[in-house]
C-alpha cells in the first residue's frame, strides 16, 4: 500500500472512531461484509427491526387476526406520517401521510395546486428534474392545456434559483422541482424559490425523494405548500415501500385532489354515495394502503428519527468530503471529473463522478463487489448512507475503483448498456 493510500485509510479510520453515529450500522441485515454498498440512495439496507416487525406482522396480525386488523392497519397511513414530520421533515403532526408512490402523490398534488389557482396557466419545472416528475407534469399540462415552462438546469450545479425565479409570473399556478437533484445531490435553495414562487402567488410543490432522510428539509420555516418523497432510498423501507405525501395544514382543507377515492371520504363506511373529503391530510388517501410495506416504512422512519436528521445530515457531509478527498488524489488524474457541488453545503449525501467509460467501469465495480448507480450520460452515482456507511467503507470502495480504472480491467465489459441501471 502506497504512503498516499495508507494516509488516507487512517484518516478513514479515525473518523469512523469519532462518528457518532457508527452503531447504527449494527442495527441493519449485513450479509457480505466484503460488499461496499454505495447505492443506499436507490435502494436503502434493510434494518433489523424492520425483518423482525414484518415477521411478526405476517404472523400475529396477517396470519391470527385476520380481517380484524383492520382497526390497527387504519391509521398506519398517518402514523408513519407523523415519525417523518417530527422526526425527519420538520413539518407538524398531521401534516404528512404515508399514500401511493411519489408519482401518484406527484400527480395528485400538482392537480390539486392547479385547480387551486384557476386562471393560471403555467407549471414551472426544470430540465434535470427526475424524468417521472417531469412526465407526470408534462402529461398534467397537456390535459389542462397548460404551459410547462422548463427552466435549464447545469447537470453538475443543479437547479439555479436565479433561473427559476426568472421564469416566474403571475400567470404560473405551481413551481415543481427537487430539493436534491438525483443525478448530482445538488441541493436547491428551498427557501428562496418557495418564497419568490409565493411573491407570485404560485404554490410549490417539492420532491424529497433524495433529501428526506439525508438532509434537513426545512419544510414549515419555508412555508412549503406541497411535497412528495419515497421511502425505499434514504428511510430504508424497501422495495416499492409506499411514499409520503405533505400539506401544509392551512391547505388541506381548501384543496381537493383529483382522485375521488374512499380512503379519502368522511364516514368511509357509512358507504353514501357522493364524495365528500375529510377535512384533514386524509384527504389526499386513495385506496385500501399496502399494509406490510406501511410497517416496513415505519421502522425505517423510526430508525432515521432516532438517529436524528442534523447527525444524519453531518456525516453525509463528511462521507463525502471524504470521498471527494480520494477522488483529488486518486481519480482526478485518470480521467475522472467531479459532477457534484464540491461546497458540503451544496450537497445532499450522495456524490457524482464523470467518466467516459462510466456504464462499463459500473460494470466493473459491481464485479469487484461495488455496488454504485450508473447514470446517464456518463456518470458513476455513490450513494453514502450515513446510517451503515462507514469511511473505511468509502475507502474501500474508491480503492477498488482506482484499481480498476489504473489497470484498464474495466474495458473487458460491454459498452452496451443493460435495462435497469
Ligand atoms: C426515486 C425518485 C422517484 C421515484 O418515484 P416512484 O413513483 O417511487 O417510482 C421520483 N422522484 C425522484 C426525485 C426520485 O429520486
């Protein structure tokens, strides 16, 4: 091992005797420990708690109870929901509610906001939102014969809220963007653009896909209107675990969503026949909720709360400061460019390497049991989870990686890129 390496591994090392939040990694299901897991944003480790809850769930509640755990199941949409607004959002008890997936609570808050500003005729969006975001919102405008106004966004920097705020006037109902671009974890200034989208009296809706469980999200200081988040990146809840949904309390009652659903209705089993939404967050429930991926939810929620966000958010910065250290003196000189912000406060807790070759280096990293994100056009995401990642992880990981791109091995696999990356 090179002096330089050897350097930097005590580095990791210390900081990893000094991270308060090290016993955490314990408390999740490790079964290789020779995996370094970078892509703990896509798809989050599965917490103990959680593999036992589900067990005993499926046993005692599924297995004995029957139907008659309905009276518990009921409220886990809005129990989940208050974990997240105490514990990772900063939002009020009742302001958020487990609902959906975050395309659906997308479409549904996005509608409810237009027809909350009748008259207006544009949605405000950018170029390097996530492609479902900007599907949901072109096919919206397009059924409203709206204008979806599409602010450019530098892929590496993130959404500038110069340009956003200069694509603002009285004629737009809502500004929709992420609060950590998914590509490079460049945080957007949510603060500013909520507060220049109200000067115009537009409301904004926020995707906090990538912030909730790794960054503070600011949600009520802001005065945020709308957001939407999923589960299964930053909360651990699992595949397909169900998203959450925030109204901000003074709206809810004066909002109505598009899909009439019964979860939604005051007296749901009364069964009358015309809708007539409750007053409170429920309103924006659709249909009967997945009751397992509820509970999976749950525990990821907990966990994240007990850890605390502002502990969460500090060792994301540090993982990744740490990382952008190995990538100045290891990758840097073969080819590699950062495409995050290199400022910790720009940053969400994930970090984006450029490279040509990035699609077959994945490739190779995978191999060498690194699990990544590929993203296009040409870009290496490492996710770090600042709940089970630790530095020497990271060193680990960016060690193979300097291997693979210094000895060319990566060009043994296929340039063709593959369905799911
Ligand atoms: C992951 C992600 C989604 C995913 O939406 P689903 O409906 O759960 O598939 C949406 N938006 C952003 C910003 C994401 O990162």
């Amino acid at each position: 091992m090179s002096r330089v390496t050897d350097h930097l591994l005590v580095r990791a090392r210390g900081l990893d005797a000094a991270d308060p939040l090290a016993a955490f990694r314990e408390r999740f299901v490790i079964t290789d420990p020779d995996v370094v897991y970078l892509d703990g944003n896509s798809l989050g480790r599965l917490p103990k708690a959680t593999r036992d809850r589900l067990r005993e769930v499926v046993d005692r509640e599924w297995g004995a109870e029957l139907i008659r755990g309905w009276d518990r199941w009921m409220s886990l949409a809005r129990e989940v929901g208050d974990v997240l607004a105490g514990g990772v959002l900063e939002a009020l008890p009742g302001e958020v509610v487990l609902s959906d997936s975050t395309s659906v609570n997308l479409y549904k808050l996005a509608a409810a906001a237009c027809d909350a500003r009748p008259g207006r005729r544009v949605i405000v969006t950018d170029d390097d939102n996530f492609p479902t975001d900007q599907y949901i919102l072109q096919g919206l405008a397009a059924a409203r014969g709206m204008e979806l106004r599409v602010v450019r966004s530098d892929l590496d920097a993130g959404v500038s809220a110069r340009e956003v705020i200069a694509a603002l006037d009285s004629d737009v109902a809502l500004v929709s963007l992420s609060h950590v671009a998914y590509r490079s974890g460049a945080v957007a200034d949510l603060p500013g653009i909520t507060a220049a989208a109200h000067a115009v009296g537009a409301l904004a809706l926020w995707d906090l896909c990538h912030s909730a469980g790794s960054v503070p999200v600011p949600l009520r200081s802001a005065g945020v209107d709308l957001a939407v988040g999923c589960t299964y990146k930053h909360l651990n809840g699992g595949p397909g675990a169900p998203a959450f949904l925030y109204v901000r309390a003074e709206l809810q009652s004066t909002l109505r969503q598009p899909i009439w659903g019964w979860f939604g209705q005051r007296g749901q089993f009364d069964m009358a026949g015309g809708y007539d939404p409750v007053e409170s967050v429920e309103r924006f429930l659709v249909g009967t909720p997945p009751v397992l991926g509820g509970y999976a939810a749950l525990e990821g929620a907990r966990i994240t709360a007990e850890a605390g966000i502002d502990a969460i958010a500090a060792k994301g910065r540090a993982l990744g400061a740490y990382a952008i250290e190995l990538f100045d003196a290891w990758l840097a000189p073969h080819g590699f460019a950062l495409a995050s912000p290199r400022d910790d406060a720009r940053r969400g807790a994930h970090v984006t390497l450029h490279h040509p070759q990035a699609w077959q280096i994945s490739q190779a990293l995978r191999a060498a049991n690194v699990i990544p994100d590929f993203r296009t056009p040409d870009r290496l995401r490492l996710g770090f989870a600042p709940l089970y990642t630790s530095f020497a992880e990271v060193c680990l990981g960016f060690e193979r990686l300097r291997e693979i791109v210094e000895s060319g091995s990566y060009k043994a696999f296929p340039a063709e890129r593959s369905r799911v990356t």
